[in-house]
C-alpha cells in the first residue's frame, strides 16, 4: 500500500484538472466561515494556484492534497497543512469532504493518513486544529484521533453579524 493511500480513498497532489473542484469549494459562502475567505476566487487566480502547487512544503509552508476515492477516481475533498513550520516541527491541519461524500468514513481516514505521513514522513512533533464551537463533526473527527482541547479563543469568529468561539485543538506525537 502506498503511503498516502487508505482502504477507501487515497490523497493526491493537486493536478491542473482539479481547477473546476478547487473553484466550487473555494467559492462556496457557507465555508468561507471556516477558510476565513473574505472574497472570492476566480478561475485565473485559481488557476495560478494550481501551476505553483509543485512547490515543497518547506518553501510554500503549506500543502493540500486531493482526497479521491479510489474505487471511482472521484475528487471527493481536500485536507491540508498549514502554517508548516519545520523548526518548531508543527504544523496546522484542516479538512473538507464534499457533502455528498459525508459519513461515510473518508474524512477519518485521510485525517488517519495525513497525521501518519505527518509524524513519520514530515518528522513533525504536532498537529493542531482550529474549530468553531458549533462545528460538533469536526470536533468528533479530531478528538475520535487523539487530539485534545488546549484552549478557546473567545469572540474569534464574526460570522452573520454573531461572535463565536474559536477551540484549538492539539495532537502531539510522543
């Protein structure tokens, strides 16, 4: 098995025809609460985006991966790393499964196959989430894998003209 290959699904680099997917999610409001989007993406930016993707995650300090099921080849989410920071060997870790892939396991097991590759492959020390209170999936997902509540940031998120709290989440690798 590959290393960033699961039972159901696998992680892959963004590719040049993932434009349509990446332009879909990026500019969909109901998730600019979490990408922390103001404004949104056209096709050219876009575009740029994914002709600089080749960059290492040392030099662009972030990488998303593709999350494909394996048995149909379709794009069904992304997760990434963000905020890569080698000498501190920490990095921060985010997830989206399209709805109509929800519930079905593939966001446990990319989140599974990330934290693997992170901690054997990126030789990082820790893994922290940022998840808005009112996120229950998310906070299931992360805390089913071990990370833990260290802190709350309150009034964090200015969200439909409301304050919400922001819990930060850590996994660290011992």
């Amino acid at each position: 098995m590959m290393l960033l290959e699961g039972k159901h699904s696998k992680l892959r680099a963004l590719e040049p025809e993932d434009l349509e997917f990446l332009f879909q999610i990026e500019n969909d409001t109901r998730l600019w609460e979490v990408s922390h989007t103001q404004a949104p993406f056209s096709k050219y930016i876009l575009k740029q985006y994914l002709e600089n993707a080749y960059q290492d995650i040392y030099e662009a300090k972030q990488l998303r991966l593709m999350i494909v099921e394996k048995e149909s080849n379709q794009k069904i989410g992304m997760i990434d790393l963000f905020d890569f920071n080698p000498q501190h060997k920490r990095a921060g870790i985010g997830i989206f499964i399209a709805p109509k892939y929800q519930k079905n396991g593939y966001a446990s097991e990319a989140l599974a196959l990330l934290i693997s590759y992170s901690f054997s492959h990126l030789n990082l020390h820790q893994l922290y989430a940022n998840i808005s209170v009112d996120n229950k999936k998310s906070i299931g997902l992360f805390t089913k894998f071990g990370f833990k509540k260290v802190g709350e940031k309150k009034d964090w998120l200015f969200v439909n003209g409301q304050y919400k709290n922001e819990l930060i989440f850590q996994l660290i690798y011992e």
